[in-house]
C-alpha cells in the first residue's frame, strides 16, 4: 500500500525534478497529483520517465483532504497562503520556500544530518527544506563535526542561476547569444549582467551588509547542524545553468588530519568523494547535473589555523538542494511515521 501524493508547482524547475525523482526512486506513490497556479490549469506533464502523464490542477481549488503529502515548491507567497489548509486537512507539507524553517515548530530537515528532528512535524505538519546552499553544505560538514567538532566555517558560494527560476536561466542563455551577436545584454532577473560576469549578490541586503542568502546559511547550519557553529558566507551568482559550489573553510575544536577527514567522507552518507591531486581530479558543476550525490573534492589542511581545513564542495541544487532533499523527507516521514507502504 502506498501514498497519496501530492506535488504543488509541478510545472517549474523543483517541482518537475521532484516527480522526476519521484518516479527514479520508485517512491511507494498509490495516486499523485499535480498542482500549480491557475495559469498552468489543463498543461499536461511527465511523471518521470513512467509512461504516466498528469493534468495540472488549480491549487485554489485543490481539495487536500485524503491526501498523505504534499511536496511544495510555489515559493513563500504561496505557501503562506495554502500550506496550513493543506496540513489542517491532515496532508502533511514538506515545504521547499523559506516561510517556515526558521519557525521553532517547525523542523528542518536534511535526512543524512538531523533525521530524529522530523520528529516535531506534529506541531504543524508542516515540515521545511533548507535552502540550496546550505543543504549541500551540511551533508559535507556533518560526519567531520562529529568526529572533531567544528568550532567556525568560512564559506564562499558559486551559485549557478537556476537557483533564480527559469527566468535565471533564460537571462543567461538570452544574455551569452545577445553578446556573441554584438546585441545588448540588459540585466531584468539579476542585478547586473550574469553572462561572462559573477554577482556577489543573492536575496536581498540586510542592514548588516549581508544578504538574506548568506544569513539563511548561517541560521539554518545552526538550526539543522549546531548552534554553537559559527558561520560566515559570501553567496555568489556564476554563470552556470545547474549546480552550485562552495568553497568551505572549516576550524575544528579537535586535531583531524586531511587523510583522516577524506576517511570519514568517504564513508559518509549522501556524499561522493572524488579528490586526486592531477589535472581534473575533482568535481566541477558540469560533472553533478542529474546526480543524487554531493560531492567533495580538494580536501587539504589549513597551516593557518589549528585544526583547520579546507575543500570543495559541489551539488545538483535542484536536486540535493530542492527536490531529492524533499522526496528524502517524504521516505523518512514514510518511514518512521506515516508507515503505510508495505
């Protein structure tokens, strides 16, 4: 027996992956319906690559009740406003936007690193997804932290522009033809121009002088992770169509050694380790597309601190960093709590 599933915003970017990814993992689904905004009412999309076909319905006019879970990625306007139905009709919300991780009732979740928190989605039923940067970051520091504690993390982001939508992406397929044919390459979703170019700029600017995506970083590795981390981030738009990178910089309380670190990550759940010290020997976004794994490469010690370390860190960010993180949540969820597959 499996569930009744329910994928809000399945006509964009995280929510076409997150059926894809539920069809790829063969998720228990007994029924699966697809919603999104009254726009995208009658489209008809792929569920996967399983012969099955969806018509898109109205989500205003969505009746959840009956319904296990449903996976959202309509961004925090909309799920402010359908969410709590959803989960007072007892479908339970396992949510993509920011609205909710920061609420203290609500967990926020990265299966490989804080599964028992799934535990307090009985508050709301509703439960979070981190943001894409930081999701892909504390898988990476999770099996160190446990082995000599991290005391501080210095990280800078290279975030590609389908973290931004499609309207991302367009801008920089639009922007690198318009420059390749002496056309103007006017910036409308980003800041400045994306082509050939980076912006250190993502989200809003807070009064500190970071930006809202540099702060989720910092809250939401102490919420999910450690309190006691401190973190500092740098979060940059590249030109890149799909994965996100991260150069991370870590301080330890306890001695942990290169050899010993890349031993543990090697082992870690959700992580891939690819570090050979030649031409090529690492992962670059080019190489994650399409693939479940974060993975680890450059990994070296930092002379410059004790017990400090250095590496790279590369992810799918629709995948590990949106939709395999919330079809992750629903397995657990299934498992521990909702029980009913056979």
């Amino acid at each position: 027996m499996g569930y009744r599933i329910v994928v809000a915003g399945a006509t964009g970017n995280v929510g076409r992956e997150m059926l894809n990814i539920l069809a790829e993992r063969q998720f228990p689904v007994d029924e699966i319906a697809a919603v999104a905004s009254s726009r995208s009412q009658g489209e008809v999309i792929d569920f996967g690559d399983s012969g099955k076909t969806l018509k898109v319905q109205n989500i205003e006019n969505f009746d959840p009740k009956g319904w296990d879970m449903a996976l959202f990625a309509i961004g925090s306007e909309g799920t402010k406003l359908h969410a709590p139905r959803f989960a007072a009709a007892g479908c339970t919300v396992i949510d993509n936007s920011s609205l909710y991780r920061m609420d203290p009732d609500v967990p926020l979740i990265v299966p490989e690193v804080n599964p028992e928190a799934i535990a307090g989605y009985r508050a709301k039923n509703i439960i979070a997804n981190p943001n894409c940067s930081t999701a892909q970051m504390v898988v990476a520091l999770k099996p160190l932290h446990d082995f000599a504690k991290i005391k501080r993390v210095v990280v800078a982001t290279y975030q590609s522009v389908s973290g931004a939508g499609k309207a991302g992406m367009d801008e920089l397929f639009e922007q690198s033809r318009n420059i390749f044919v002496g056309d103007s390459a006017e910036a409308k979703t980003f800041t400045k121009q994306i082509a050939f170019n980076v912006i250190p700029h993502i989200d809003s600017f807070l009064d500190d002088g970071s930006t809202k995506e540099e702060w989720k970083m910092v809250v939401e590795t102490k919420k999910i992770l450690d309190p006691k981390i401190k973190v500092t981030a740098t979060c940059v738009r590249v030109p890149v169509f799909v994965g996100h990178s991260e150069a991370i910089n870590i301080e330890f309380e306890n001695e942990i050694s290169a050899a010993q670190a890349k031993r543990i990550l090697r082992e870690a759940p959700g992580i891939m380790l690819v570090d050979k010290h030649e031409d090529g020997g690492y992962v670059t976004p080019v190489e994650c597309v399409g693939d479940y794994a974060t993975f680890i490469s450059r990994v070296r010690e930092d002379s410059t601190v004790d017990n400090g370390l250095s590496l790279w860190c590369v992810s799918d960010n629709l995948r590990k960093g949106a939709a395999l993180n919330a079809v992750q949540i629903a397995e657990l969820l299934g498992r521990r709590h909702l029980k009913k597959a056979a």
